[in-house]
C-alpha cells in the first residue's frame, strides 16, 4: 500500500523559509495530483497547493500565493512544499495527500509553527 510522509517543518520566526517535504512510499507512478493543506486546532483543514503528474498545472490559496511554491520530482518520489515570508497565519500542521489508484492518500502531517 503507497504511503505519504511528510517532514520539514519547525520552529520559524517571521518572514523566513522552510521546505516540506511529502515521500511516496511506492511506486510515483500510480500516483496522480498531489495537494498540500493546513490544518489548525479547532478549524477546517485549509487547502494550500496543488501539482498535477506531470508538473504542468499548479494552484494556489490566495493567502500563499507568490510566497510558497510547490514542485515535484517523480525521481526522487518527492512533493516539495518551498515556503518563504512566512506569517504567524502560516502556523499549523501541514498534510499532503494525493490520487492514488482512485484512492485519496493521507500523510500524517508535519507542524510548522511562525513565531518570534
């Protein structure tokens, strides 16, 4: 069974960087489009990002657009999350998942935390 683990996250202050990684545990060929989401206590899960198999479609939350970039390397079996100029706003756990074999696939998420 594919797998999805996400790691990368921490303790940041304002208006730096961090890079999520999500690790297919299988094969990425089965693997369709991949999204990012934010999760905080007590609220919604939020989306965040969305790439498509091939890299050729990308979508973004307005709140993060023009400051996190997602990208991915079917090689490496890898979905990155590039995050820069983060905000308190930013803090949460952040999941991945994706369309697998017509089955949704969760990670069980990595916190990151902006804070000074």
């Amino acid at each position: 069974q594919v797998q999805l683990v996400e790691s990368g996250g921490g303790l940041v202050q304002p208006g730096g960087s961090l890079r999520l990684s999500c690790v297919v545990s299988g094969s990425m060929s089965e693997v369709e489009g991949v999204r990012w989401y934010r999760h905080v206590a007590g609220e919604r899960r939020d989306f965040v990002a969305y790439i498509d198999r091939e890299s050729t479609a990308r979508n973004y939350a307005v709140s993060v657009k023009g400051r996190f970039t997602i990208s991915r390397d079917n090689a490496k079996n890898a979905v990155y999350l590039q995050m820069t100029g983060l905000k308190p706003e930013d803090t949460g756990v952040y999941y991945c998942n994706a369309d697998i074999a017509s089955t949704l696939v969760w990670g069980q998420g990595t916190l990151v935390t902006v804070s000074s």
